[in-house]
C-alpha cells in the first residue's frame, strides 16, 4: 500500500492488514471528487478519482461541491483531517470511511 493509499486508512477497520503493522502515511493528498451524495442536512459523502471515500463529520453547508472539482485533504490534530474544495469557502471535517 502506497502513501496515498493509506492515507487516512488507519481509522478504517481492516482485517487484511498483519496485526501490529503501521502505514507511513503522507501529510496530506489531493484528488478530483468523482461523486458528493448528501447523507443528512448538511452532511454529505465524497468518493475521490482515487477510489477513497471520505464522510462529512461536523454538519454544514457545502453549496459548490461537485464532481470534477480539486479537493486537499490534510492530516490535523489528534487523528482529525480536515478537507477543502475548490471553490468553496472554508474547511470540512471528515474521516475516511473507504
């Protein structure tokens, strides 16, 4: 599994990794949104042209979030990430979910 690969993986429960093994894992990684679905009012899901796929954490509205767009996702404190969009204002908790 490469950096980008991992990336946020440590969070998803994988049962094909030996136990005991941690991922080098890069700070951040930048990706084109292939699909944004809405889960609840202001909570969505982002599936990435690198097959991840991130949910919203923290509720707010994301108007401008469409496919094609460059997305930033970065490592913050205590096991958090933190996305942003291009084209919309501000930054989007998540964590990885695929």
């Amino acid at each position: 599994m490469n950096k980008e690969q991992a990336f946020g993986a440590e969070r998803i429960d994988r049962k094909d990794a030996p136990a005991g093994t941690v991922a080098q894992e890069a700070e951040s990684i930048t990706a084109k949104l292939t699909s944004v679905s809405q889960q609840t009012t202001d909570r969505y899901t982002f599936t990435l042209d690198n097959g991840q796929v991130w949910s919203q954490v923290v509720a707010r509205s994301i108007a401008n979030a469409k496919p094609g767009k460059l997305v930033k996702i970065e490592k913050g404190m205590f096991g958090s990430f933190t996305m942003t969009i291009d084209g919309v204002t501000g930054i989007i908790k998540v964590r990885r979910v695929k």
